[in-house]
C-alpha cells in the first residue's frame, strides 16, 4: 500500500512539473495508446470500411487492424517519452502529426478515383497546417518546454540557431 501511494505522488509530482500543453498531450498519447492497442482486438466493436460493416478478421485482413495498433503503440511510446522527458518523443509526437498528410497523399497515388486536387477541402486543410505549425512553435520554440525537456542548445532541435549556452 505504501509503495502504490510512493509511485501515485511521484506521478503527481511529474506531472505537476510538466508545462500545460505537454500534460495534456501526455495523458492523451497515454489514453490513446492503450485504446488503440485494445478495440481493434475486441470482438464486440463494429469496424467500417468504405462505409460496409465488416467483421473483425475482415478489418485485421485489409491492413487497418495491425495499422491502428501500431499507431496505439508509437501513442504510448510518446506518453511514457514525455514521462521521462525524453527528446524524441517530441519528434514522435511531431511524425503523428504528419501521418493523415502522408495518408492522404499515399491514397491519392494508388487510388486514383480517391482523391484528387478538387476534393480536398480548402479551410480544414489550412486549420490542419495551422494547427501543426502551432505544435511545431510550442514544441521547439517555447522555454518552459525546452527547459521541461533540458534542452539547452536551440539548434540541436531543429531551428538552426547556433547558441553557445553550455
């Protein structure tokens, strides 16, 4: 019982050092995670394909199923990165959300009838970009994040800057 409230109030504790935004991102890399690990292996959830119902082995025989869970643990990779406050989870982190951009334009290369330049919609598309770009600046850009994570010199992530801080 000891030991359970030990690790409880150094979790607390983690947290509380953790800049807003990471906490949040953190906890749902973490949710995510193991949600996207475990409906894909449940029997009872219902999966759609191309707007079918189709069954479990159908869903896990067309690539999603083992696509979902992969994503489930590159999120709780992330989640335990941002725990131990380590650098590359900010790049994890960074990559996923990257990954319906490459969605997209991977579905447009092999699917012609998919996609093309006419249906993307415009302002969800320009929402989406801002919003990553807004990831991009709080991730590399904000101290109380860079000092979260130790990170001393700006140019060893990414902005190439040359800072002689030591």
């Amino acid at each position: 019982m000891k030991k359970s409230i030990e690790i409880w109030s150094s979790l607390v504790n983690i947290f509380n050092l953790m800049p807003f935004a990471i906490r949040y991102v953190t906890i749902f890399s973490l949710v995510g995670g193991i949600l996207f690990i475990s409906l894909p292996c449940m029997p009872f959830t219902k999966f759609h394909i191309d707007e079918k119902v189709v069954s479990q082995t159908q869903f896990w025989a067309s690539g999603y199923g083992p696509c979902i869970v992969i994503l489930g643990i590159v999120l709780l990779l992330a989640g335990i990165g941002f725990i131990f406050r380590k650098q590359w989870s900010i790049w994890l982190v960074c990559i996923l959300l990257l990954v319906p951009i490459g969605d997209l334009i991977l579905h447009s290369i092999v699917d012609k009838r998919c996609m093309s330049y006419q249906d993307i919609a415009i302002l969800p598309a320009i929402a989406y970009f801002i919003y990553i770009i807004s990831f991009y600046l709080y991730f590399f850009k904000k101290r109380t994040v860079r000092n979260y994570f130790k990170i001393n010199n700006i140019g060893s992530v990414g902005s190439g800057l040359n800072n002689q801080q030591k």
